[in-house]
C-alpha cells in the first residue's frame, strides 16, 4: 500500500473524472419510478451526492456525467456545477452500455487517464492512493477490486500476486468470500479511443476481457463497498451513509 504521508500533491485536480448515470435502472423502478438511480434519495440527498463529494474531497473539479435515461433530470438537478465541482454532460440518444457511453465522452475528456465511476455504486477507498498505484505501475487500466462477503451477485476477479488481473470468473451460485470489481476505474485516454464508436458495448463483459494482458490491474481494497441496484442494497443505503467512514 503507498505511503500516503509521501503524496502531499497528489490532488487530482487535473483529472478528468466520468461517471455513469445512463442506465435504465430496471429492478430498481419500484423503488425509484420516476428518476434515474443517481438521483435515488438516501437522507434526503440524491445517490450522485454522495459520488461527487468524493471527488471533491481528492481534489477533482471536473467531472463529465455520462446520462442516458432520464439524464435531462440529472442536469436540471445539478446543473453546470457542484459546488466547486465543474459538471459538464455526455447524453445518449440511445443505449450504448458502459464503454460506448465513455467513447462518446471521449471528446470531453481532458487527463490522459480519466477516473471512472459507476452511477450505483459506492466504494470506501481513499482515491489518491488509487490514483498513486496506478501511475506508479504506468498501467493503462486499473480496476478497483473489493472483498466482499458473498460474490454470488458480481462474479470474482482473480489478479496474480503483483496486481494484473488474470481472468474474471462470471456470477454463479456457489458465492462466498473474494474480490468483485467495485465500479471504480482508472483508464488511460488512448485505450478509451480503441472502444468501438456508436456502438452498444460493456466494458465488464466485452472491454475489460479483452484487455487481459494489455496493462490491466487490479487494486485491492478493503473498504466498505454498497450497490444500490436491487431494492434489497437500496434499502441498506441509508444505514451505510449513517456509518462514520474514512475515506
């Protein structure tokens, strides 16, 4: 693990940030019928709150919120900022899954590697150590992997001793304790570019396979990880933003 003490200027003010509001949050709809899952209330705040003040305490001050389905809710909500948190908006016209959305951003991305978040899901890590790990390797992608419980929902990543991540094993029945992929990437400019454009693509099931052996890691963390996805993880929300965390 890096010594966060010996990064004293590794705020991630020059980083472009993504993170992905477009899905059409389906099993969520009961629960959430008329907005997007980042705008889920939890204590009152809307779920992309919670993501934004994370970046916000590393440092970021631009972030390009890739929207989909009901994006227009997204910016009449938040608008062009987030307190000193620039926003600005990537909104399909159709479908185009997680890496066709980032491909279509592509244009307003400003860093050579970008920090990518998913839209429903919430990750306790400190970032600037993620950021740390990653640049110091010179990786072109970095996945932040988390130790859960019961894998049963997510599959499991399965990384060698150094960090290179060597297969993902898909979602199965059998469960138990291992490392899931939490959502949180770190992704260099030029392997964003080679996503097919205008195309409905995934980066878990299609982008990140085919990158094994090209540069793609794991960073294995520890922290509290929350999905708010199904109505069950939605629910458990609030009693997780009540728990004190250090991020």
């Amino acid at each position: 693990m890096t010594n966060l003490d010996a990064l004293p200027n590794r705020d991630l003010v020059s980083v472009t940030a993504a993170i992905l509001a477009g899905g059409l949050g389906i099993r969520l709809r009961s629960m959430v019928p008329d907005r997007p899952k980042v705008l889920a209330e939890i204590r009152g705040r809307p779920f992309l709150a919670y993501l934004l003040d994370q970046l916000r305490a590393i440092g970021v001050r631009y972030v390009v919120l890739c929207t989909g389905y009901l994006g227009e809710k997204i910016q009449t909500m938040f608008g062009d900022c987030y307190s000193d948190v620039h926003l600005v908006y990537s909104q399909e016209s159709s479908p185009l899954g997680t890496a066709g959305a980032l491909r279509l951003a592509l244009p307003l991305f400003k860093s050579d590697s970008v920090l990518v978040m998913n839209g429903d899901s919430f990750c306790e890590v400190n970032l600037r150590a993620f950021w740390a790990w990653h640049d110091d390797r010179g990786a072109d992608a970095t996945l932040l992997i988390t130790n859960i419980s019961d894998t049963k929902r997510y599959g499991r990543v399965i990384m060698d001793a150094n960090g290179l991540i060597l297969n993902f094993d898909e979602k199965n029945d059998t469960g138990g304790p291992g490392y899931i992929n939490s959502g949180i990437y770190l992704i260099k400019y030029r392997l964003l570019q080679m996503i097919p454009e205008n195309l409905n693509a995934s980066l878990e099931k299609e982008m990140f396979p085919a990158w094994i052996g090209r540069g793609l890691y794991g960073y294995a963390s520890e922290g509290r990880f929350l999905d708010i996805g199904t109505p069950e993880a939605y629910a458990a929300a609030e009693q997780f933003f009540m728990e004190d965390k250090k991020l």
